[in-house]
C-alpha cells in the first residue's frame, strides 16, 4: 500500500458534517512499516527524539505512539538536496 494510502486510511472525515476527526495515533510497527525500517529502530529514534512520537506512561518501558502525517512531513525536511550530497562524497575524499 502507498503512503498517501495509510495516511488516508488513519484520518478519515466525517462527510457532510464539514468536520474532520483527527488522525488516530498508530503503533511502532505500522510506522515501522511506513518508513520501510525495522521496529526496534523507530522506538530507538523515537527514545532519541529523531521523529516525532508521542510517549505513553513515564517508565522506563514507554509505549511510543506516531502520526503518519508527521512522520512523512520529518521525513520530507530531512531529504538531502543533490548538492549537498555531491559536496559530501567531495569532502570524504579529501
């Protein structure tokens, strides 16, 4: 399933009321899924506060909670434009 999919799966509206419910929260294994990474790596950037995530509880075994939409919009202002990517392979061979 595409992105736009899940993204649109997790934040129906409500027609004809012109309201929208808010997006439901999903687990790590469906961000997980979303990124195309491991769980234990979401839950580890997650801990590191790399993506956005919301914590359940105070302990040390935190449930962590994601929106897909933000995921994608951390992910869309990570991307590496084609310059700084030609400027780094330049300075590793230095």
């Amino acid at each position: 399933m595409q992105a736009d999919g899940l993204i649109d799966q997790c934040s129906p509206s409500l027609e004809g009321r012109g309201a929208q419910e808010p997006e439901r929260f999903v687990d790590s294994a469906v961000a997980a899924n979303f990124l195309s990474v491991e769980r234990k790596m979401v839950l580890r950037l997650a801990g590191e506060g790399k993506i956005p995530a919301y914590p359940l509880g105070d302990g040390q075994r935190r449930m962590w909670r994601f929106r897909l939409s933000e995921l994608a919009k951390a992910m869309e202002q990570r991307k590496v434009s084609e310059r700084a990517r030609t400027n780094a392979r330049k300075s590793h061979r230095d």
